[in-house]
C-alpha cells in the first residue's frame, strides 16, 4: 500500500511521476527528469527511487537513471558504475549515500528533501 504522505509530498516536486508498488518496495519514476545543462550526454532522463510502504519512516537511500546517460566526455560519473535491472529495465545507479552521516529522520526528512540532494548530487557533475 502506497503511504498518502509519499503521495502528498511527491505532489509537491511538481514533476510527473509513476509510482509501481511491488509489495515490499515502491518504485517511483520521474519521467524525462531534466538534468543540469552542459554536464551530461543527454538533457533528460528516466530517474528512479524507492522506498518501502513503512514511508515516511523509511527513507532513500540511492538513485538510478537511464543506463546510457554519461558525461559530456563520454566517462561514466563517480559512483555511477553499477547497472541494474528494475522492471525490465537497465538502470544506472547513482550509489550516493546522503544519510551515512546522519541517519534518515522521519520528522525532518522526505522524498522532497531526498530530490533537492539528488538534483544537488546530479549538479556537481563528477
């Protein structure tokens, strides 16, 4: 079951979205999620995250975008090695970690907070 909070805070982001539950995750997809100008291969891309139905006390953790996406010169960014298969689809997987340091807290954190870190991340371009 998908938490009315996710899908209230998600109707915040303002950008359109596919949620697909699985039963122990649920899958959001950004569709054509813009990405910073002059840093990538491509200007949009599918991005993805997860959760668990235990939202908002379960939180994110990674990201994952369109498998192809690269970096104007052609490398793969940093930490963005992995690719999955979620859906029947291959995903790159962005393995950034905002909560080693501070732990995910349900009362200050959110999917809106957890994109502004992903958009954050995305706009260092390394």
């Amino acid at each position: 079951m998908i938490p009315q909070e996710l899908i209230d805070d998600l109707k915040q982001i303002g950008h359109p979205y596919e949620i697909i539950d699985d039963g122990s995750r649920i899958f959001i997809i950004f569709k054509e999620y813009p990405l910073p100008l002059n840093i990538y291969n491509i200007e949009r891309t599918d991005l993805m995250i997860f959760t668990t139905p235990l939202y908002p006390n379960a939180g994110f953790d990674m990201f994952w975008v369109n498998e192809p996406l690269r970096l104007k010169d052609g490398r793969i960014p940093k930490n963005g090695e992995a690719v999955e298969n979620y859906m029947g689809r291959m995903w790159r997987r962005f393995s950034y970690h905002p909560y080693q340091e501070k732990p995910w807290d349900p009362s200050n954190d959110s999917v809106i907070r957890f994109m502004a870190y992903v958009d954050q991340r995305l706009g260092k371009g390394d």
